[in-house]
C-alpha cells in the first residue's frame, strides 16, 4: 500500500505574486502542527506544488525525516483565470457546477484535475509501497481526490481547514481508502 498524506497549506499572507505567496505567523504556527501531527507517519517522501506556501507547510515535516522537499509542477493550484476574479465563491462555484467552463486565462476543474492525477499517478508509480507528504492546495487536493470518488466535491472542499490533512491510501493505483488526520 502507498500512503499519500495531502498536506493543504496553511494560512498565507496575501500577495499578488502566487508563486512566492509566504505563510502568514499565523500559517507558520500551524505549519510545525502538522509537523507534530506526521511525525509518528514514518514519512519516506516529501514532495510539494513549487508554491512557497505549500512548501513551507511540509517542511517541518521534511527536516524531521532528514527529507529534502522535491517539487511537482503539478501540484501547484489550479489557476481560476488571468486577472483577479470579483467574487471568488461565486466564480469558484461556476467552475465546479460546469467542469468544462474556465474564465479567460484559467483552468477548467477538467484541465486542472487532468495535471493533478498525473502528477499523482506519476508519484504511485514511482513510490509504490512507501509514505509520502504532499505539499498543496485546497481546489487541486480535493479535485485530485473527486477522480478517485466523486464523494469529494465543492461541498467537500468548502468543507476543509487551514492547513488539512488527508492520508489517501492506494493498491497500485486504485483508491483504498480515505481518512482525515488532522486536528483543528
């Protein structure tokens, strides 16, 4: 069995540089959380989006198993469109209600859950049988687990904390099982 333990990011500071986006004090508090929440998970693996607040996330969780943090362009989050949306609910909800509409310059759920599932198929194939940290966002987390099961939805993701933890379990590349790990 594989265990892949998706890690959403902690709270961030606000920048329009996405890429470079830190954790708040807030988000770095949390961040050595989910360090004590891992630690007993006997983690073999560190892998993060190359976005500094998911990286920044995992990283207390990499420097406790003496891991470096490799980074997966497909992890990064699903880019909503080019310039800033008005209303994020209500632009986050239309992109979920049709998986096939993207605003300008953005993704589709089916374009960004495309990326994501093979990063993940990628990441099964090459780490079979081990534990892995997952360092990314909400939107392509929960995108990622509606492949596997269709349970997991828009609901599901207004659902999740700040950071999250769900450790997904896989034979091969097939959906064992699902359960939350963290702790608000």
């Amino acid at each position: 069995m594989t265990n892949l333990f998706f890690v959403r990011h902690a709270h961030s500071v606000y920048t329009p540089d996405e890429l470079e986006r830190p954790l708040s004090d807030k988000g770095l508090l949390d961040a050595k959380r989910v360090a004590d929440c891992l630690k007993s998970k006997n983690i073999e693996v560190a892998i993060s989006s190359p976005y500094k607040r998911a990286i920044q996330t995992i990283k207390g969780v990499a420097d406790h198993f003496h891991l470096k943090i490799q980074i997966e362009p497909g992890l990064r989050e699903r880019k909503l469109s080019k310039e800033p949306v008005s209303d994020f609910q209500t632009a986050i909800r239309k992109v979920w209600e049709d998986p096939e509409f993207c605003f300008e310059g953005g993704e589709s759920n089916m374009v960004a859950q495309k990326r994501g599932i093979g990063a993940i198929l990628k990441i099964l194939r090459t780490y079979e049988g081990k534990n892995i940290v997952l360092g990314t966002h909400g939107n392509l987390m929960v995108l990622i687990m509606n492949y596997f099961d269709p349970q997991y939805d828009f609901a599901f993701w207004q659902s999740l904390q700040m950071p999250d933890i769900y450790q997904l379990t896989f034979s091969g590349e097939s959906l064992a099982a699902v359960k939350r790990i963290w702790i608000s």
